[in-house]
C-alpha cells in the first residue's frame, strides 16, 4: 500500500499544470452533476460565486428558530444588515462609533451575534416574553421588485448565486426558444419572468426565498407577539423608536433609501399586464392586509 501512494504521489508530481488543472476541474463537474443541488451550477464555478453561495447561505438576515412543543420550528427574522450592525454594538461584539465601519461580511458571520436557536426551549421562551421583540416589514411589491433587482438584475458578484441556479431555471421553464448563452448564465431574467416563476411556483413550497417569501410565513407575526412592528418606508423614525425602547447608547443608524425603489415600481409594473398584477396581489395579499399597505399610489387604484 505504501508503494502504492508512493507511486500515486510520483505520478502527480510528473503531471503537467495544464493536466492537474483539467483533472480538478473534471473531478469538480463529476461531483457537481452528482448532487441535485449543484447539478446547474457551472463546472467553473469561481471564488466569486462560493463566496456568494455562502452569503446566501448565512442570509441577509438573523433567522432564528423557535420550537414550541411538537409543533414544527418558527423561522422567524429579525433584522437585516445594518440591524446587525447595531446589535452587535449594543451586545458589545464589537465598539465602533460609525456602524458602517463593520463589514457587511463581518456582520452576517456566524459568530456575529448569539441566534435564539442556542438556547433551550424553556430559555427561548423567556426570551420572547420578556425581551424586546421587533420586525420591519416593506411594501410587497417593493419587496419583489429589491428582490429582482439586487438578485437577477444586478452585475455584482453576488447576484451571480442567484443567476446560476434561480436565472437559469426560470430562463428555461419560462421563456420561449431561450438562446444557449441565457441558459448558461441566466444573467438577463426580465422583471415579467420573474413574477410568472413566482406566481406559478415561487413562493408555493417551504423551500420558497427568503427573500422574496411573504412575510406573514417567514416571520409569523400572527405566532410572535413582536414588541414593535416597523415598516422600511419609516426606517429612519422607527428605528429611533426601537433604539429608544431598549435605552440603546447613541448610536446613528444608517439612512435608508426606500425611495429608490419606490420610485422605479411604477416603470417595472408597466411591464406586466393587469392579470400578472392581480395573480401577484394575491400571492403576497396578506402581507397588504396585514401591514396596511395598498396599491393606490402605484396603480391609481386598489386591488380588493
């Protein structure tokens, strides 16, 4: 046996870079197309794009699971980058004057704040009594739209996750005679492909993003008595609210910029025909409903 490896290393060595290179990359495809969750990834697949897979893995939010009995977990979320800037302030993981001094990557790090789901059931359950609670919810449409945009859209590398495997797929289920190079990149999903994918299958399983999920299924606001309920339209007053409520040390959380997508929700709904609208109101028409939001100041009209 020993010989063996011997002889194996030997051969190694021998080989050319070209050669252990084509091997790498063979090996690399082989187990690619033997999982059924990476078999559309491509055979290439960069630095870039792993650092991007593992970006969504860790989300763009803190998810925290709750168990309660024999019921199946909660997932619910509770902040979103620049929340966990704050909190990991507030909770002393870091001591920052700016919070936009903390890496986007440093905040979404596994070890950047204790999740609910470390603690014991009863543990947990004190927490959501006795602790501050609080969710920010965002137009649906708008929700959608910061989805595509950021995801499908967007030339950063960390849209590149989601064109490989979510722009790919819905090129192929949803556009016709679909050229060789969409296929393979899956980088040009127009805004109207996106909503048929999402109104047809998108947010109909358990596994739907959640990015794009209804909040009133990512986040139970019926199951979870939140202390308070934001929305990302006042995220500058609500915020302060939040901060007040836990007699937080000052500390300057980041303006948004919700217009800017408020602002091109009119442009991209053009696109869609009245019947796309209408099928979409319906999939996310709780999250109107149950946040008090309408389509008035977008359509001219309400959807009832």
């Amino acid at each position: 046996m020993i010989s063996n490896f011997t002889s194996l290393d030997e051969e190694i060595e021998n080989l050319k870079h070209e050669d252990l290179c084509e091997i790498t990359h063979s090996t690399l495809r082989r187990l690619l197309a033997a999982d059924p969750l990476l078999s559309d990834l491509p055979g290439d697949v960069t630095t870039e794009e792993v650092n991007a897979q593992i970006a969504v893995l860790q989300g763009q939010s803190i998810t925290v699971f709750i168990l309660r009995n024999l019921e199946s977990p909660l997932a619910v979320v509770v902040a979103c980058t620049n929340w966990k800037r704050v909190l990991m302030v507030l909770t002393d993981r870091i001591n920052v004057t700016n919070l936009m001094d903390i890496p986007a990557s440093l905040a979404h790090a596994n070890t950047s704040l204790t999740r609910l789901s470390e603690y014991n059931k009863a543990q947990a359950q004190y927490f959501l009594t006795h602790y501050t609670s609080f969710l920010v919810v965002r137009q649906p449409f708008e929700r959608v739209l910061s989805a595509y945009r950021n995801k499908l859209e967007d030339n950063q590398p960390s849209a590149k996750y989601f064109q490989a495997r979510i722009g790919r797929y819905i090129i192929k289920r949803y556009r016709q005679n679909p050229s060789k190079i969409d296929l393979e990149t899956g980088d040009n999903v127009t805004f109207r492909e996106f909503v048929q994918y999402l109104i047809r299958e998108g947010i109909r399983n358990d596994a739907a993003n959640e990015h794009w999920k209804p909040i009133y299924e990512l986040c139970y606001p019926c199951a979870v008595n939140y202390t308070f309920i934001g929305k990302y339209e006042h995220m500058d007053e609500d915020s302060d609210v939040i901060l007040n409520m836990v007699n937080a040390p000052p500390i300057l959380f980041p303006h948004s910029k919700s217009g800017q997508t408020s602002e091109k929700l009119k442009f991209y709904l053009r696109q869609l025909p009245l019947s796309d609208i209408e099928q979409l109101y319906r999939m996310y028409e709780l999250d109107f409903k149950l946040f008090g939001y309408n389509l008035e100041n977008v359509l001219g009209f309400d959807i009832g």
